[in-house]
C-alpha cells in the first residue's frame, strides 16, 4: 500500500486490507510506516525503502521489519544492538539494489554475532518477467536458489522467501 496506497489513500487502503490475513502491509518509507502503525498498531509492516543511516538511530521498530539491501545499513542497525527484524535483499539481475553473492561471508558473520537482529526473509526482485522469453528470470531463479542453498547449509532459515515483481506473479 506504498505511494499513499498509490492514490487511493494510505490509510483508506490499510482500513480495506485490515480484512484480509496478510502476514505484512508493505510500505516504501518510515513516514508510511508511523502513519499506518498510528492507526493499526498491531499491523506488521514490512518497510520496503531505503533509509538514511542516521535515521535508524531514532526509529521505532516496533511492529516494522525492514528491507535491507546493503553492507551499511546491516552494519549501523547491529551497531545500534535494538531489536530489529530485517527482510534481506538480493540482487540477482535487477542490478538496482541489493546484496551480491560474494556478499554471503560477511552477512553470515555479522547475523551470527548480531543475535538480536530477527532475519525474517530474504528476497529479490524479477528484472524481466514480462519478457516472454523466460532465459533471464530463470537465471534469476538459480542465483537465487544458490543464496538460499548457502544459508540451508549454514543452518539459516527464513520464514519469509520471496521472489518476484508484478509480471512474475503471472508466471
């Protein structure tokens, strides 16, 4: 329900879903995220954008979980030692976002010394679903498959596994 539930309101949109099981509200930014906890706070919420890095510092995670896409932002919320679930993501061929495969060392190690952040899920995002020819999402598929396979054999799991973008829901 991000872009203030892309014109329709977000807190209209939020009032419609709220009927609905979903495990989170999906949300671009912070400011969406309080506007929507103000009047759901129970609601999870899964906050997709990036943030400033100083920002985490006064945040409220709270009922939040957070899409983390890079080194830094991984490194300033275990620095912070809050609670915080986090959603991890993977560029896997968007090339816009995300953590790359040589990055799964470093995550492993900073997860595993950080015990009070919650990784949730891990994800990544379809580049060219809607090409008819499959070659390149399937590629994405393996790499992702690939991540998944190193955390299985560390002993990783995650509740939430996601991969796609609106074309992909079509495949």
């Amino acid at each position: 329900i991000k872009s203030d539930g892309y014109g329709h309101g977000l807190v209209q949109m939020a009032t419609l879903l709220q009927k609905f099981e979903t495990p989170y509200f999906a949300m671009d930014s912070y400011f969406e995220a309080i506007t929507v906890r103000k009047h759901f706070p129970d609601q999870k919420i899964l906050l997709l954008g990036e943030n400033a890095l100083e920002n985490f510092a006064h945040m409220d995670f709270r009922n939040i979980t957070f899409a983390i896409a890079n080194k830094e932002s991984l490194k300033v919320i275990a620095d912070l030692g809050r609670k915080i679930s986090i959603h991890l993501k993977f560029n896997t061929g968007m090339n816009r976002q995300g953590f790359q495969k040589k990055d799964l060392p470093f995550l492993l190690s900073l997860l595993k010394k950080s015990p009070h952040i919650k990784s949730e899920g891990i994800f990544s995002h379809f580049a060219d679903a809607d090409n008819p020819d499959n070659t390149f999402t399937n590629q994405q598929e393996r790499i992702f498959g690939e991540i998944l396979d190193f955390f299985a054999q560390e002993g990783v799991s995650f509740l939430f596994t996601h991969l796609g973008n609106s074309a992909g829901a079509l495949k």
